[in-house]
C-alpha cells in the first residue's frame, strides 16, 4: 500500500529497503554511530524482517522516516522504532505514523518503548502511562553488549 502525507510518500511494508539506507536514519537520528562496525548492518535488516509491521516515509528516494511494530498480530503489539529525521518533525507525521499502525490491531493492547521527553507525544496519540503497580519491566541486553564491546 502506498499513500501521501503532506507531500510525502508513506509505504506500507518493510521489504526490500536496503541495510545502507536503513542504517543512514539510525545514524541521522543518532540511535547509531559511524564507529559501529558495518558488519552490522545485517542487524538493522533483519530487524525489520522480523517485525510484524511497518511503516516507511520517503520525500523522492530519501528515507526520512519510519516506523517498526513486534506483533503476535492477534493480541498485543508494541512500537520498537519510530524515527523520522528532525526537519520532517513536528508535523504530524509521527502521530499518522502511529494512528496506522494502530489500524492493524484496533483492539490489541499496545505498548511503546520510549524516553521521558516522548510520554507526551504517545498520550496524543492515545497511551497512558500505567500505575506504579503495573509497570512494565525491561532487560537491556543491548546495552550490556554495547558495554562489553560486543555491538
């Protein structure tokens, strides 16, 4: 599926995008380094190939943005990557982004991993931070990686 925001071409579907590209947004965005070997770049696409959904936004043959979702496709759903590069923010991309990916599973509970300055955003867009009884617990295996040299 293919389809227009203000201009910009939204595709639906994560194929065939290559590792280059993908890894110059992580880059842009700065969720990666030029200093990260190139050896992974695999990562970035099998990442995507795993994901259940997703999103990517181009102006021409730019990747400007996109969005990635971890799924079981029936009952929970949770944002893993939503980026979109800093001169295209602010302009509601990242809420249509969102408001697409909530489309494939209306029902579902969704969940989004993300940072402070981001909790205003996903209330827009419909999340709640949940109570202080029923947070969510995460392991950063990455991190420790990144720590150990091993990423």
């Amino acid at each position: 599926m293919y389809q227009y925001y203000k201009g910009l071409l939204i595709r639906e579907g994560i194929e065939g995008i290559a590792p280059e590209l993908l890894r110059g947004l992580y880059e842009k965005i700065g969720w990666c380094g030029k200093e990260l070997p190139q050896r992974q770049n695999e990562k970035f696409t099998e990442a995507l190939r795993n994901s259940a959904w997703g999103f990517t936004v181009w102006n021409k043959e730019e990747l400007v943005g996109m969005v990635r979702v971890v799924s079981d496709k029936v009952m929970v759903a949770s944002v893993q990557d939503l980026m979109i590069l800093p001169e295209y923010r602010r302009k509601g991309l990242g809420s249509f982004l969102i408001s697409l990916c909530l489309q494939k599973l209306p029902c579902g509970n969704w969940s989004a991993r993300t940072t402070p300055e981001n909790y205003e955003f996903y209330r827009k867009c419909g999340f709640s931070m949940p109570d202080s009884q029923n947070v969510t617990m995460v392991y950063d295996g990455y991190m420790l990686a990144g720590k150990r040299g091993d990423r």
